[in-house]
C-alpha cells in the first residue's frame, strides 16, 4: 500500500491509499478520485521527493531508480528509513530549500518533503531533479 498526499483545484489536501501507484493513474483517469471536503474531481497527488546527491545513495548500496526494488514495501520501508535518518524533513519548502543547495554548489545537504507537480516541472527546467519515492506506512 502507498500513501499519497492528494489536493484538490480549491487547495484541500488529504490522504488517501492506493495499492499502487497505477491504481491511482487509474482511478484518476476514470474521475473516480474525488475531494473529500468539497467532491472535486480534479485532483492532484502531493508528491514526496526527496532531493538526493547521487553519491551518497551509491555508498549505501541503495538504488532509489531500481524500479524492481521500489515495488517491494520491506525495501520501500528501507528506503524511508535511510532518508528520514539521512535527510533533513522540509515539508512543502522542498523546491524552495532545493534551489538554494543548487545554486549555492558549497553545500551538500540533503532534504525531502512534498513537491506539487508543477514545482517538480519547474526545477527539473532549471536542471534539477528530484526523485519521488512512494512512502509507505510502518505500521500494516
Ligand atoms: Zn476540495
């Protein structure tokens, strides 16, 4: 199960679970997805990227781009707990805090929080990538 963050076209935002990310594309595709505060269909998933250097994934033998890995949810739990341990939470400040590490090359700080994706659109036209990892719960 993955949680996602949903928001709707008048900016509610809640959470809701999918089995998967396709179940999502597929629920919105069929307008089945809707707001839970006002019933608006037009709804955007939140997306948790944490903004990673490369290098750093590598040493630890963790490959967020290993499509095959993230569908397992053992390894999707590792993975959330090797960013929470190694990445400092900025919540909805993610492109905002990116950018600033980009642009000022001295620092090598790594975050994650949420990112819409319009922001996600923007910085990848600055050249900046951020990688979205499905979180999933700790608990069952
Ligand atoms: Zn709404």
């Amino acid at each position: 199960m993955i949680k996602y963050n949903l928001k709707c076209s008048n900016n509610h935002e809640f959470e809701s679970w999918f089995s998967n990310s396709e179940e999502f594309d597929k629920l919105d595709k069929k307008k089945l997805l809707e707001c839970i505060y006002c019933s608006s269909k037009k709804i955007k998933k939140s997306i948790m990227a944490p903004m990673v250097s490369g290098s750093k994934i590598k040493e630890d033998g963790v490959s967020f781009t290993n499509k095959k890995l993230l569908s397992q949810k053992n390894d999707l739990l590792k993975i959330r707990n090797y960013i929470e341990n190694n990445f400092e939470f900025v919540g909805d400040k993610l492109s905002k805090k990116v950018r600033e590490v980009y642009y000022d090359k001295q620092t090598k700080k790594s975050f994650y929080g949420t990112a819409t994706s319009e922001e996600r659109e923007e910085l990848a036209e600055e050249g900046i990538d951020l990688l979205t990892v499905p979180w999933v719960s700790k608990d069952n």
